[in-house]
C-alpha cells in the first residue's frame, strides 16, 4: 500500500493544458519559429551581401535547392535554441503565451535546464507531433522529459488550494472560533 504525503503538491490530470490549447501552442510556434528562421537567412545573406562575399552570398542563394537532411539539420538547430532559450528562461514559448500555459515538472517546479535541453532533443523526434494523437494529454517530450504543460489559471488555483491546506493549523493568526 503506497503511503501518500500530503504535504508535496503533485499536477494532476485536470491541471494540464487541453488539447486544443497544445494544437494552438504547436502551430503559433512553428509560425513563430519560420519566421524567426526566416529572419537569421535574411540577417546573414545581407551581412555576406554587405561584406562582398560571393561564395556566402551564393551559399544563401543556393539554401533553396539545399539537401534535406542539411535543411533537417539547421531546422533542428534554431528549433532547440528556440525552445531551450523560451522554454529555459520563461517556461513558456510564445504559444504558451497566448493560451496562458507553461512547462512544470511533476511537483509544480520549474524545470532545470538539462531538463529543457532533453524536452527541447526531444521535438526533433521524427512523428513527435503524432503523439498527442492517443488518449493521454501528453506528447513524447513531455512524457521523456518528466515535465507537464499546465493551464496557468488551474495550476494556480491548486497550487493556492494545495498551499493554505498545508498552512490549515499552522498559522497562529488564525481566530480558532472560525472553527467552532
């Protein structure tokens, strides 16, 4: 028989972000992320431009006819980065921002960043996006890396309900004839 500690707050199923709200997250990002993808191409071909560079600017030009696995490559690059630094410094993207949700570990804490970097490996998991296909609430780089994506409003609904039922007989200042 498990014993259970009321005294750690644990996300629970009811706390996490719907569906709906990650296929929302998921498409502002990937919009977001071409955009941003778009913009550092443009950034270095006018650099390459400005400092006469033939081959670089050659180099920018031929990025349309460029390999796919060299195209899987770079795309993984900005996406980790994208991730890593949103996700490491905010715990949200800006798909999180716009459904007011946000990236916990199990016990409502923010990830690490080794953690970051393992959900942000993660999404470059060839299919990663089918895993929200099935019934659980939860892809592959959430599941892999330990961390839940919770609707702000309800996490902190709990969190607060969670933490005045551990103050409950603690605090002193509380008029004991509430409770007669």
């Amino acid at each position: 028989m498990e014993v259970l500690n009321y005294s750690e707050f644990r996300v629970t199923e009811e706390m996490l972000a719907s569906k709906s709200n990650r296929f929302v997250n998921y498409i502002i990002d990937r919009i977001v992320f071409t955009f941003i993808l778009i913009v550092i191409i443009v950034i270095a071909g006018l650099i390459a431009e400005l400092l006469g560079s033939e081959a670089a600017v050659q180099f920018f030009v031929d990025l349309e006819y460029v390999n796919p696995i060299l195209d899987r490559l770079i795309s993984a690059i900005v996406i980790l980065f994208f991730y890593m630094i949103l996700e490491g410094l905010t715990q949200r993207t800006i798909g999180k921002l716009v459904t007011r949700t946000k990236v916990v570990l199990e016990n409502g804490e923010k990830p690490s960043p080794e953690t970051i970097v393992i959900r942000s490996l993660c999404r470059i998991i060839p299919f990663e996006p089918f895993s929200f296909f099935g019934n659980s609430q939860r892809g592959w780089h959430d599941t892999l890396s330990k961390t839940y994506v919770v609707d702000i409003r309800k996490f902190d609904e709990h969190k607060k309900a969670h933490t005045g039922f551990q103050l409950l007989g603690k605090r002193k200042d509380i008029d004991k004839r509430l409770f007669y």
